[in-house]
C-alpha cells in the first residue's frame, strides 16, 4: 500500500467517525444508519479531493 493511502489525518477521523456512529446510532433503524454514514463517508471523500488539488 502507498504511503498517501494510509495517512493517519485521514484514517483517525474516518475511525473516529464510525465509533460515534455506533454510540449514537444504537436506537436508529439499519435504513437510518446507513443514510447517515453513506452521507458522512460522501462528505469526507469531497473534503478529502478538495484539499488533495
């Protein structure tokens, strides 16, 4: 695996992310979780291209 693919100012937060989601998620329904982190993961990638230009 590159170097740039495995940088921790991206994978801590996306890790981060994925335990808040859990801890608050617990009474949500599956459907809900999952527009949640499909909206959040989108906006991430969009930071993510942004700062890589």
């Amino acid at each position: 695996m590159p170097p740039d693919l495995l940088r921790l100012d991206i994978v801590v937060p996306v890790l981060m992310y994925c335990a808040l989601l859990w801890w608050v998620g617990r009474g949500l329904s599956w459907t809900a979780k999952l527009a949640t982190a499909v909206v959040t993961l989108v906006l991430i990638i969009c930071v993510v291209l942004v700062e890589r230009r």
